[in-house]
C-alpha cells in the first residue's frame, strides 16, 4: 500500500520515520545520564524534609 503513495509522500513518511526513531533514540541515551537519582544515597533532599 505505501508504495502506491507518490514519492514526495514516501519521502516524507521516511523523514518523519527517521525524526521518530532519532529522538527515541535521544531520549534512551538521556535516561543514562539521569542513573544517579535513583540512587538512595543520594535522597539528601527527601531526608531533609523527614526532620
């Protein structure tokens, strides 16, 4: 069926396909660099606000 679509359509259906799976890809590498805060020792804050 897509390749009955005109070709500027394919083309941007590519684009939109490759924009997609860019950011997902831009997110799962960002999810790294977030790893600290879900380490318990470093609550310091959470504590705070216990006293």
């Amino acid at each position: 069926m897509i390749l009955q679509l005109p070709v500027e359509e394919i083309n941007q259906l590519i684009n939109e396909i490759t924009e997609t799976i860019e950011t997902k890809d831009f997110m799962k590498l960002a999810e790294t660099g977030f790893q600290e805060w879900n380490d318990p020792e470093e609550n310091i804050y959470n504590n705070e606000a216990e006293n």
